[in-house]
C-alpha cells in the first residue's frame, strides 16, 4: 500500500511516537496514509489506542518485528 507522509520515530519512547503521528496528521487531509516507523515497545498499545480514540483507520501494523511499522489512515 502506498502512504503519503511517513514519521520515522525510531528510538524515541512513549508518547512521543503517538504525539508526532497527532501532530503529523492534523495536517493531511482526511483520507491521507501516514507511514508510522516506531521501536517503542509501548507502541503495539498506544498506536491502535490512538487510533480508536481519535477517529482514524489503523490500516496495518507490522508489529511483530523491530522496527514496527503502522499505517494510519486519517479520519
């Protein structure tokens, strides 16, 4: 699938993926495809968290390998 903007957030811990993916996002128009790359273990939780509690499609999420990679399609 292709994707329209990517966060490259390896390295950095719990919020700061989900904090750059809100702000990123907030700029897309609805519909857009964010590439999300994180290694924060907290991410397999907070990334689909967010997702559902802020009205975007967690497209995939390849977290079962280091570094994960979500995409999300904003709501």
């Amino acid at each position: 699938m292709e994707w329209d903007d990517e966060i490259d957030a390896t390295g950095l811990l719990c919020p700061l993926p989900v904090l750059k993916a809100r702000k990123r996002l907030k700029g897309m128009a609805t519909g857009g495809v964010l590439r999300l790359i994180a290694t924060d273990p907290a991410a397999v939780i907070d990334v689909p968290h967010f997702c559902t509690e802020a009205g975007h499609e967690l497209v995939s999420a390849q977290n079962d390998r280091n570094p994960q990679v979500y995409l999300i399609r904003r709501g």
